[in-house]
C-alpha cells in the first residue's frame, strides 16, 4: 500500500509542475505593448508628454530610428518644454480614440542649438541609425528627441511598455510540486525499506496455551472499525488530502485587493526639486575635469565652460601669477567626491541653484562647498563659489535632498539681514569691531577669519609710519546665492572684495610691496601708492528674524585678485 501512496504522490506533483510551467509558458501574456510611428517632418525636435508614456503601466522604452545621428534624452516634461522655448517642434500624442500615436506640429523659430549634454536631462544616449532609452515616469517624466538639433528627426519614433509577468502563482504551483516530487520519493524508499524488513521465515512457531478471556458484547453499530483495510485506508487520506490542498491551493486565482484610497494632495503647491542625485553627480564630474585640465597648463580659456563670478575670477587669477612665478602654489584641486552636503534647489523656474559640499581625500584639505547656478534652461550650472569650510564648522539641518530647498531673495526681510546686506554689514564689523552698528547681529565667538583680518588691520595701521593705509569691504559681485534652511533661515554665498589702498607721506617716498603683490604688480613698489583688491568667497547662514542666534561664518576662500599702481 505505500507504494500506491508514493505512487498517488508522484502523479500530483507531475501534475502541479506541469501547470506551473504552463503558466510560464503557455499563459504568459505577450511580451511588451508597442506604438510605432512614421515621422515625416522638417523639425528638428520631439517632445513625448508624460501623458503619452502613461498609456500603458511601467517604464517605456522610447526608441528611434533612421537619421544619423540619433538622440534621445529624459526629463521632467515642463525642464523639456523650457529648453526647446521658441523652437518648433513635434508632439507625439496619441489620437483622440486613443488607439494610435499621432505627430501634432508647433510652429516657432528655427533651433540651432544641439540638445546633447544638457544639465537638464536625467540618461540621454546618442547613436548612429537606431537608439533605445528607458524613459522613468516618476516626476512627470518625458522625452526629447532629435537627430543634433538642426537636421530632421529620425524617420520612426516607436514606444515599447515591457510588461511585468506576475509568476507568483507559477512559482507557488512548482514549489508544491517539487515538495509533492521529493515527498513521493521518500515515501517510496520507506516502503521499499518496509518491505525488505518484513521478508523473513514463514514457518509458524508453537505458542502457549492462553487462558479463557471474557468478551464483552457490542452492538454492531457502535463498535469501532477495525481491520486492516480500515488502517490503511485512514493512512493513505492524510497525504493524499495534503497534496490535493496544495494542487489547489496553486491552481486557485488570487484574491483581488480593492486599492486603498491614495492621500489627498496638500493645499500647497511644493515646487519640484530641480536636480536628482544622478544629475548631481554627472555636473561635478564635469567641473572636476575641467577645473584639472586647466590648472594642468593655467589656461583661463578651459575654465569658461564651467566657472563664473568669483570662481572663475580667483582662478584666472592664480593663473597670472603662476605663469609669472613658479613660487606661486596652484589653488586647492576641485573634486566630484565623496559628496558629503547635497542641496539642489526646489523651483520650476530660472535661475536654479546648487550648494554641495565635497571633501578631498586627506586630512590637510578642509571640505569645500560649491556653489552652481543655472541662469537659463540652455545654459550650464556654472560655479560661481568654490569655499572651503573653516574647520569645525557645523551646517545648520537643511530639507533632504530628494526635496529640494526653496531659494531665498537677496532682499529678504524675513532674515536676520538681507543677504545683499552681508558683505557691507560683516565689512563694517572688521573695519570698526564693536563701534559698528552690526556687531551684535554677528556670532563672532568663534569666528578665526574675523580675529585674523581685524587683528591684521589694526597692526598695519599702527605699524605703518611713512604712509597711510585705507580698508574697504564692500560687496564684489550682486550675485548672491541663497536657500532656505529647515529653521526658515538661509545659507547664504556671497563675494566680498577687500580693497587695501597704501600711499607715501612724503614726496619721493615709496610704498614696497613683496610675496604675490611683488609678481602680480611686476614692480618692487610705487612711489604713488598701490591698490591691492583681495576677493572673499564666503558662506554664511542666517538665522530667521525671530531667532536669537547671530549671523555665522561657515567658510570663505580668500585670494588676490589685482594690484596696481595708483
């Protein structure tokens, strides 16, 4: 009998595996949904809307074929729409029945522009007669194409949507049969094994007589089943029941979950984060290449693709002096990594802004905090700061990356100073100390670069007995560069120039001047007096009007930016 049983166990799993595999095989639904079109138009650009991407479930794959080369780039629609502006343009839309994808034409300006490269996109590829990328619908996420910007789109535009086979069911079905399988094996090797052990003599041995025993008598129907058939067939129901069970249980459809109710959307419209961590990464791998090749042969040139402001101005600086005088140290290199600070900005409109703080390998550099802005939806985020931290300085708790920070106006009023003001304020403080009236809005505590700059003005002025010296702090660049902060306060980027104008007393007297001064003016001194402007980059956070903390200095890059003779 337990060979019917390891029998009855084998056809079930045979059975359940075969459903299974069908289920992989012969039930699977069809690979992918696939919307194709014949492009034949002029314009140089495409535009597939979220909306259109949204026909079927998952993330599609946008391909393009024909023209050489190809395009094909990914973004949030409204980023898109903004970098072709003016242009003209194609739509790819589905018609109103929606069974069939249509080209809707824009008329606008002729684009001369290549669309390769952009800050913009989140993954873009180029190829030669055929290019595939997986567009993410995340974040109204659409797709451009073009051929380089100029020529005619590629001749066939087609939408691929994978589809996803649930195999939960075939794998619940392969998993009993293979345990229906493996327990069919086992209960043959039992009975084998039972069989092996009840062979034996057959010849009966002779038993001792028993005395007489008292028999209770039954009623017939009452009386439990006994016998060996009865045995057996209680045995063989409790395995066979299991496995039917778990047949069942495989070939059974899944209950449907009616979807939960989602949130309701806040009555505040949160702008977008402008930048993912993946459109991070690729700007400061570019900034770090650029700035390497440059200070590689001190050309000024390399560094306009990706420095502005200040940023670009200290460079160029050292640059000058470098070529005049190899005593002259390169400035601290630019890296891409490790990020250790990441805050994009959360806006749907131009300038963007991006503070990220890296940190170079070594305990010699301090971390450094650049500063990006983005003035346009074809430009590239420029650096405009490059501050390195002052050492055990602490970043206020800012939004999380993933969210964004929202930017802040240089003439805001609910800071504890407008950041337009700062530079003139924190210039006033290191001219005058506690006289100025905007001592008391900085934490000056623990402030070196104030002790430092302040205790130095004051000794050149007491030591200086043939001339007569003049300090300016002023702001050097209108650019200011500010987001928010948790707290409703604000970090904020600012360019501040130190102007040190020294003349002679007397007539025939000279003002001499040494170190970077000496090779930057390419004289010893000036009879006249000498004029020279030092360039601060500095990072400061502002607390909100009702805090009652100061004004902080987190960072500044200080280097000499002209000298000359008056």
């Amino acid at each position: 009998m337990r060979f019917l049983i390891a029998a009855a166990l084998f056809v079930v799993s045979v059975f359940t595996l075969l459903f299974g595999l069908a289920e992989r095989t012969i039930w699977a639904p069809p690979a992918n949904f696939t919307e194709s079109i014949e492009i034949k138009s002029s314009k140089p650009l495409a535009i597939v809307p979220a909306e259109t991407l949204a026909k079927h479930p998952g993330n599609p794959f946008v391909q393009a074929r024909g023209s050489k080369p190809i395009f094909i780039a990914s973004g949030r629609e409204s980023d898109i729409r903004a970098w072709v502006g003016v242009s003209e343009y194609e739509t790819i839309q589905f018609a109103e029945k929606g069974k069939k994808l249509e080209n809707v034409s824009s008329l606008g300006a002729k684009n001369l522009e290549n669309p390769i490269g952009s800050d913009l996109w989140r993954s873009e590829t180029k190829a030669n007669s055929f290019g595939s990328l997986q567009i993410s619908r995340s974040e109204e996420g659409a797709a451009l194409i073009a051929s380089d910007g100029v020529k005619p789109l590629p001749s066939e535009i087609a939408i691929v949507w994978p589809i996803a086979h649930d195999l939960t069911r075939s794998n619940v079905l392969l998993i009993a049969g293979s345990v229906s399988l493996a327990a069919a094996f086992v209960m043959n090797y039992l009975a084998y094994r039972h069989m092996r052990k009840s062979r034996g003599p057959r010849r009966r041995t002779p038993t001792p007589p028993k005395p007489p025993r008292y028999k209770v008598k039954r009623n017939k129907a009452n009386a439990p089943v006994r016998g060996r058939r009865s045995a057996r067939r209680a045995f063989i129901s409790i395995p066979l029941a299991i496995s039917l069970l778990s047949f069942g249980a495989g070939c059974s459809s899944p209950t449907q979950v009616a979807p939960s109710p989602s949130p309701s959307i806040s009555a505040i419209d949160v702008p977008p984060v402008a930048l993912n961590a993946d459109q991070v990464d690729k700007i400061l791998l570019d900034v770090e290449k650029i700035a390497a090749d440059a200070d590689l042969v001190n050309d000024k040139k390399i560094l306009v693709s990706r420095f502005a402001g200040p940023a670009l101005a200290q460079r160029s600086a050292n640059y000058i002096l470098r070529t005049r005088s190899a005593s002259v140290a390169k400035l601290p290199k630019i890296v891409s990594k490790p990020i250790t600070f990441s805050l994009p900005a959360a806006t749907d409109t131009w300038p963007r802004s991006l503070m990220v703080v890296t940190d170079e390998a070594g305990d010699e550099a301090l971390p450094q905090m650049l500063v990006f802005e983005q003035a346009t939806p074809r430009s590239k985020y420029m650096l405009w700061y490059n501050i390195r931290l002052m050492p055990g300085a602490k970043i206020p708790e800012v939004p999380a990356s993933e969210n964004g920070a929202i930017p802040v106006d240089i003439k805001s009023l609910f800071l504890k100073l407008a950041p337009e003001d700062i530079a003139s304020a924190y210039g006033d403080v290191l001219n005058r100390g506690a006289a100025s009236l905007s001592y008391g809005l900085f934490d000056l505590a623990k402030d070196e670069f104030f002790k430092q700059v302040s205790e130095s003005q004051k000794s050149q002025v007491a030591n200086l007995t043939t001339g007569t010296i003049k300090f300016t702090h002023t702001l050097g660049n209108k650019n200011v560069i500010s987001l928010s902060t948790t707290k409703a306060g604000a970090l904020v980027a600012v360019y501040m120039t130190d102007t040190y104008i020294i003349k002679p007393k007397k007539r025939g007297s000279a003002v001499a001047v040494s170190g970077q001064e000496k090779v930057l003016l390419g004289a010893d001194g000036s009879t006249r007096g000498v004029r020279s402007v030092y360039g601060d980059m500095m990072l400061f956070y502002v607390p909100a009007l009702s805090d009652t903390a100061g004004i902080r200095l987190l960072g500044v890059t200080q280097g000499l930016v002209s000298v000359r003779s008056l």
